[in-house]
C-alpha cells in the first residue's frame, strides 16, 4: 500500500511524522462539540499515553500528574465523555484470560469528522457561484502549492467529462483533507465512489463519508483503470498514520 502524502497543508500536516489529525480536529471542532478547555486537554493526553508511551488505560493519578486540575476533576470530565458518546472504556481479554481495559477516542473521531464535513456542507451552499478559477485557487490553498498542468487537466476533467457539480468536487476535496490523503488522484477515486453509489449532493456525500470511515476504511487513492475498477479498498488507521 504506498501511503506517501503530497505537499498538503497544515490541517494534513499533522498526520504525519509525529502527530495525527485528531488534535487539528479536536482544536477545530471542539468548541461545535459542547467540550471546554480542559475536556478537549484532557483527551489529547490520554492519546499520547496510547500513542506515544503504549499505555492504554492511563490512571487518573498519572493524568493528574500533567495537568494543572485536581483528580476530582479529571474524573469528572471522564465522566462526562463517556456520558456524551466521545470516549469509551474497552474491556479486551488477553492470552491467558487477562482481562485489562484501555480508553477509546472512535467515538469522538466520529463525531469530529461529521462535525468537520457538515460545517463544509454548509459553507459550500455560499459557493454555488464560484468560478472556475476560484475552484482552482481553493485547491491551490488546501495543496499549498501550485496546481501542476496535469492536475489543473483532471480538474478541468471533472467539470466538463465527469460532469461532477462544483459544490460535490469541494466536498471531495474536504474530504481528503480529512483523511490526509491530499492529492488529486484520490480526491478522483472518491468522486468515482461517490458517482458509484449515485452521491449528488455534499449532503449525501457527507453521510456516505461518515459510514463509510466508520467501518475504518477509506476510499482507495489511484484511479483504477476502467476494467480493473472492482470497488476494493484498502483497511487504515488514519488515526495512527505517520507516514
């Protein structure tokens, strides 16, 4: 599975090279999630416990040793997140039946990247009367780069072959961000998924996104050649990514 990124901008970034999307999504989002300060601090520790340090079920008191709260807070907060659906305990049986458990942030991923794609959905019906050009600019500012001839032509290609609406190639572009995979080559192969499933609107796309990543997979980043286009994709922990 080749996972090497394009230049990308800073929201992509982060999901390389020692970090995730999580905390650009968690700073983005979080105030649209109904989390405060400390909540959204607390859950960024509990994912470098895990990712960084391997420890899965971090203690309050090793939390309370980081921050600046008391542990009759922290608990609290923890409380109030799994309450709200945005952190989960797991409880996982090892060899020996060794029962331990660890927290899970899916929950939370989930509801960032619905929260994420729903505000693009509602800033795209401003866009309804974007030129061609800005199209092309607004690529030019998530890529961080200028376009080069031959994705300006597959650009060019979903407008006027693909027939692709304008609104639908921005949520596709969103999109990709999202999942740091930003190039126009996938941006395409989730366009020619989305005309598979008969998605029309950023409204649609937004809900098939949002299903489809809950089954832990995106859409896969090459265009296929037509007689080879079988709908397989690729399992990735977009989470854990750092390549």
């Amino acid at each position: 599975m080749d996972r090497k990124m394009s230049p990308h901008s800073a929201l992509v970034d982060v999901m390389q090279q020692g970090s995730t999307a999580f905390p650009v999504m968690l700073f983005t989002e979080y105030k649209r999630l109904g989390l405060n300060e400390g909540q959204m601090m607390l859950l960024l520790h509990i994912m470098v416990f895990r990712d960084k340090e391997g420890v899965l079920f971090p203690t309050v008191h090793q939390l309370e040793e980081r921050m600046s709260v008391s542990a009759d807070q922290i608990i609290q907060w923890i409380q109030t997140l799994v309450r709200k659906g945005y952190l989960s305990i797991e409880e996982t049986v090892e060899e020996g039946g060794i029962r331990s458990e660890r927290y899970s942030i899916v929950p939370l991923l989930q509801e960032l990247a619905a929260s994420y794609l729903e505000r693009d959905s509602d800033e795209s019906v401003t866009r309804t009367e974007t030129s061609q050009e800005n199209l092309f600019q607004l690529f030019e500012r998530e890529f961080c780069r200028p376009l080069s001839p031959m994705e300006y032509e597959m650009l060019t290609k979903w407008l006027d072959e693909d027939k692709h609406p304008e609104d639908l190639i921005i949520a596709a572009l969103r999109e990709a961000v999202f999942c740091g995979k930003l190039s126009c080559r996938y941006i395409d192969r989730i366009l020619l998924e989305w005309k598979r499933n008969r998605i029309h609107t950023p409204e649609e796309a937004t809900e098939f996104s949002k299903k489809f990543r809950q089954k832990g997979i995106l859409y896969q980043s090459e265009r296929l050649p037509e007689e080879n286009r079988s709908g397989e994709f690729f399992l990735y922990n977009w989470v854990n990514q750092n390549s």
